[in-house]
C-alpha cells in the first residue's frame, strides 16, 4: 500500500495538469528503507510528449547524488498519462528500473478528474496497490 500526504498527491495531480498535454514525472524521496514518502521532487520529461515520458539524464543525476547525500532513494516515480488510464505502458513496464519504488501514474484523459493510481513493478511483473492518501 502507498500511503501519501495529500500534499504530495496535490502536487502531483497539479504538476500533471500543468505539464498537460504532454506527461508530467518526477520523484518523491523519502528516507532509504522507510518507504515514506517525504520530499516532492519535480522534474521536467526530457521528451516533452504527450505519449512518453523521459527524465533528463543529467537532471536525474542529480536528483539521485542529491538523494544518496541525503540518505533518501526515490520512494514514488510518478509521471502522467494525458489520453489513457492510469496504468503502465509496455514502455512503461520496461523502464522501470527502481524495485522499491512505488509507480503512480496520474491520468489527466479527463478535464475534470484525475485518475490516481500506484503500482509496483519487479522484473516486468504489474501490481496494482491501494493509495491511502493521508
């Protein structure tokens, strides 16, 4: 189960927004081996699509040394879908690199609602998971 401060999860859904129609991603870090979620990281999709999604590899360099300095690892990869649901892509699956991470995808198909929804994925295998949002 994710549980996330409703802070994060505006942030998110906000960042999807602004970002749309091209996806939106980044990280929320949290303390190594905590699982919790602690600090909203933003990042800009190298790609700027609206199909797929890339942190820019010097940005993420960063953003990870940060985080090991900080003794954090990426508790939450976020990005958003801007005209289908709120699961992964193939694309997705295969580039999703981090075993601990909680994936959230944010859906912003819909101008009114944001589909919000997390996932773990190991070695190409999808669960979903419930969001508690706090």
């Amino acid at each position: 189960m994710l549980r996330i401060d409703r802070a994060f999860y505006e942030a998110i859904v906000a960042h999807a927004r602004r970002d749309h129609p091209d996806e939106a991603c980044g990280v929320v870090a949290g303390p190594v081996g905590s699982d919790r979620p602690e600090r909203f990281i933003p990042m800009e999709n190298a790609e700027r699509s609206p199909t797929f999604y890339r942190f820019d590899s010097k940005e993420q360099l960063r953003v990870w040394r940060e985080m090991d300095d900080r003794d954090e690892e990426p508790v939450v990869i976020y990005h958003s879908h801007t005209a289908t649901e709120a699961f992964p892509s193939r694309t997705d699956i295969s580039l999703a690199a981090e075993p601990g991470a909680h994936y959230v995808l944010a859906s912003t198909r819909e101008s009114d609602h944001t589909e919000f929804r997390s996932f773990r994925i190991v070695d190409g295998t999808v669960t979903e998971e419930p969001v508690e949002i706090v």
